[in-house]
C-alpha cells in the first residue's frame, strides 16, 4: 500500500501540504486528489460567475478548499452503513432498550446544498445481537455526509439498523434546523424540524413512550 493511502479507504490520501505539527498535534486531511482536481475549475467558474475576481489573493487557493471541503462534507458516499455495523456485532442475549441519544449531525439539504445540523436519537431492542455503541454515530454519520433530506436521513438509519442487526425493533427521531430556512426564503433562524420513525417494538405505544422519555430525560 502506498505510504499516503489510509488504510481503509484506498481512494483517500494524506496530504503534506496542509499538514503542520503544533504542540505535538498533526492535522491529517484525506482525499481523492483526482476528484480535487476535477472539482477546482467548476468552483473557479462559479466564483466568476457571482461576480468575484478569482485571481485576486483571496481567492487563489479558494477552489482547492472548497473542492475538498465539499468532498468532506459528502464523504458518506463512500461508506457502507451495514458493512460498518456488520464490524462490531456480537451475540448476546441482552434484550433491553439500547438509546444512543444526541448523535450530532451535519448535512448537505439536497435542494440548495446548505447545511442543516441537528442531534439524531437512536435505539433498537437486540434480538440475539448488539452492536458497538460507536457503529451507531459512524451509521448516522455515514448517510448524514450526503447531500440528503432529513425524512429520507431518518429513514436509512432506521432500515440499516433493522436490515442488519435484525432486533425487535428500532427508533429513530432526528431534530434540526436548516440553514435554509434561517439564511434565506422564510428566514425563520429558530425554526426545528422533528422527524421520526419507528419499527417492530416500537410500534406500541408503551415502548415508544419510553424511548422519548430517556432521550428527553436528563440523566447526568
């Protein structure tokens, strides 16, 4: 393997240039060079075309950042959500709720690719197997840094989950604001979306009243 490919994406590269070591602290930024340099002439055309100058100082190394940061911000594309559960699942007749509560999100909204940030709250009843509690950030993670809509987001995580760990039942509840609405349009800045979607077990209310009970609880 080549010395700059990470381990575990073949297509993600270390870069030198923007690397500097602080204090001991080395920052590490992957990508595809090859999407890079497709990505910069497009970026360059769109600084002209709003009307900027791309060749003064400010701007010169604009469309490298933005070509990178967007690759970034869709990285999810490159991520199997199943397979990455499927790493770290483990036999146990644990048949308890399992609640991994304010997972932070950030996304792309398809319709006019401004963010939209939120916590997502998941939970499934194990049905024979359980699942390192890390897999499920990385799952929600993995289809967040997509360009997406938040019912659609709500939706993946909960068929991942369902399809690959086979529990009695899963909860997923996403609340967000989106930029979209703060920064243009309606410009409501305070404005929270709340999607939500349920399976098996969660389909009673008992069992779904106690799922939004702990992630509206404080338990600290």
């Amino acid at each position: 393997m080549n010395k700059n490919q990470h381990p575990e994406h073949d297509h993600t590269y270390y870069d030198p240039d923007d690397s500097n070591n602080i204090g001991g602290y080395e920052r590490i930024e992957q990508y595809n060079p090859e999407r890079i340099e497709k990505l910069m002439p497009h970026y360059k055309d769109i600084l002209g075309l709003i009307g900027e100058d791309p060749e003064r100082e400010g701007l010169l190394d604009t469309p490298k950042r933005v070509a990178k940061a967007m690759q970034y911000l869709t990285h999810g594309y490159d991520l199997d959500p199943e397979k990455i559960l499927k790493s770290a699942m483990f036999q146990e007749e644990y048949k308890q709720m399992v609640v991994v509560k304010d997972i932070e999100i950030y996304s792309l909204c398809e319709h006019h690719m401004i963010p939209f940030i939120g916590k997502a709250h998941v939970a499934y009843i194990p049905n024979g197997y359980i699942v390192g509690l890390s897999k499920i950030p990385r799952v929600v993670d993995a289809y967040a840094r997509r360009l997406q809509v938040q019912e659609r987001l709500t939706m993946q995580i909960k068929e991942a989950i369902q399809n690959t760990l086979k529990p009695l039942g899963v909860a997923v509840v996403i609340e967000a604001r989106h930029l979209c609405m703060a920064m243009r349009g309606i410009q409501k800045q305070n404005s929270v979306t709340t999607t939500s979607d349920f399976t098996g077990a969660f389909t009673i209310d008992k069992t779904r009243q106690e799922f939004l009970h702990l992630i509206d609880a404080d338990l600290s």
